[in-house]
C-alpha cells in the first residue's frame, strides 16, 4: 500500500493524532499513531496485517508472536492470514513474559509483530523471549516505524509506514515550554508529566 494511501487511512480513522504526547518511552511528541483506532475496523486490519502476512508469505512463518497490548491486534491478524499460532507477549512485575500457558517451541520459526515501533523497546524484549525459548526470529513487522534511527532487531524489519515524526526528551521538549497540556495514550502505566 502506498505511503499517501496509507496516511490519508490513518488520517480519516483519528489513528493519527496532533497535539502533545507522552510515549511508552518516555518521549514526548507532536504526533502520535493511535493504530487501534485503524485496526478497530476489520477492513482495514485485514488489508494492512495482509500486506505483512504477503510479505512473509515465504518465510515458514510457524508462530506469530505480538507485544501486548498493540501487537495484539496485529499478531493475531497476521497469524489468521498466515494459517498459524498467534500469541502475545505481555508485562508482569514490568516485563515482558509469556504467560497463559503460552509456549514457544525449540527451533519454531518465528514473526514478531507490533502496531508501533519508536525505540523498539517491546519488540526486543519479545525477541528476547523467543530467543530464549529456544524459537528462531526470523522477522520483525509493524504497520508503523516511527523510530529515528534503524534498530536492529536482529532479524528483517518490515514496517508498513515509516514516518519520520519529532519526539524530544522531557526536558527538551518545546511543547512543554510552550505548557501545551501532555497526554499519555499509550497501554503501558506512566506518569504525564
């Protein structure tokens, strides 16, 4: 799918939002994807996690596995499409584990996906995991990579939609100064200032 395309489906479901945010990691922007408000319509997760399924259509792909909590979405999409397992990968004590009888099996061939890489922080620990489990990462998909710099990841990266989009450190960051109110959209629990 194109880049415009793309955009203009971030842009009239609300999944691309303005204003002044507070990420998982910390950093602060003037814009954020929200991909849940895309994915929540199955059209569109259909066509967007396709585009990753028909990617690694050739790979052996034996388990998808996701991030909680927006990898989910995207994991088990990917996985219906691709005619495998999805599974997720979520925090407890604030890291990232299998649980819920969740397995990854000695030498499976694994696809980790994400809706939004910026550090690519949940996605390392997922690779991680598997790696430790015995599995083989063979890719890594998001629908957005927002990341300033390329992350190795140890394996293929594929993101639908690479944007190059401001982030700051708090005590750099110009909306702070200006005192544009902060939001914290994000799953994981940190403070907003």
């Amino acid at each position: 799918m194109e880049k415009d395309k793309l955009l203009e489906l971030f842009k009239s479901t609300g999944a691309l939002q303005h204003g002044h945010f507070k990420l998982t990691s910390g950093l602060h922007s003037p814009d954020y994807f929200q991909c849940a408000k895309v994915l929540q319509y199955p059209q569109y997760n259909e066509i967007l996690c396709g585009e990753i399924a028909r990617h690694f259509h050739d790979w052996r792909v034996e388990i998808v596995v996701a991030p909680a909590i927006g990898g989910i979405m995207v994991g088990q999409e990917v996985a219906r499409q691709m005619r495998v397992r999805g599974i997720f990968a979520e925090r407890e004590d604030s890291k990232m584990s299998l649980r819920r009888g969740f397995e990854i099996k000695e030498g499976e061939r694994v696809l980790v996906c994400e809706d939004v890489v910026t550090t690519g922080g949940s996605v390392q620990e997922v690779v991680g995991i598997v790696r430790k489990a015995g599995g083989t990462v063979v890719g890594v998909a998001s629908i957005v990579d927002r990341s300033k710099t390329s992350i190795n990841f140890g394996a293929k990266f594929f993101p639908l939609l690479k944007m190059e989009v401001p982030v700051y450190q708090p005590e750099a960051c110009p909306l702070c100064k200006e005192n544009v109110p902060i939001e914290k959209p994000g799953s994981r629990k940190v403070d907003a200032a």
